[in-house]
C-alpha cells in the first residue's frame, strides 16, 4: 500500500493516527504498564551516566565474588 503513491499519504495518515490513539492511554497512564514508555517512568532510577565498560567489569567482578563464595561454601568453609 505505501508504494503506491496515490494511497502513500492516506496510508501515512492511518498509521500516524493508529500510533497516537494508542499512545495517549500511555501517556496518560501513571503506572506505567501499558507498552509505551515515556522518559522519565522507566529511568526515575539513573543518577549517573557510566561507561558500558565499567558496568560490564562490574558486573563481572561481582560474579567472580559470587563463585568464589559458592565454592568456600562447597568446602564448607
């Protein structure tokens, strides 16, 4: 339908007025449980913005902790 260029605008129309009947419940929502998630519900969490790098050694220094502490209590120590 969109290739062709006599229904292209009619078309852009529809899809255009779809997403936003389906975003206004959205935005309206304080929950937060419908699909569309605005700036601000999903990110009230985030003080810092940190390099992927040091999250990721992060995350795998406390996997490490986390082994290492599985096995001291496998040895029973």
């Amino acid at each position: 339908m969109l290739r062709e260029q006599k229904r292209e605008p009619l078309m852009c129309t529809i899809y255009l007025l779809r997403s936003m009947w389906k975003l206004k419940p959205a935005v309206l929502d304080k929950t937060g449980s419908l699909d569309y998630w605005q700036a601000g519900k999903s990110v009230t969490g985030i003080n810092t913005i940190e390099p992927t790098g040091i999250i990721i050694e992060r995350f795998s220094g406390a996997i490490t902790q986390h082994q290492l502490a599985d096995r001291k209590k496998e040895q029973g120590g």
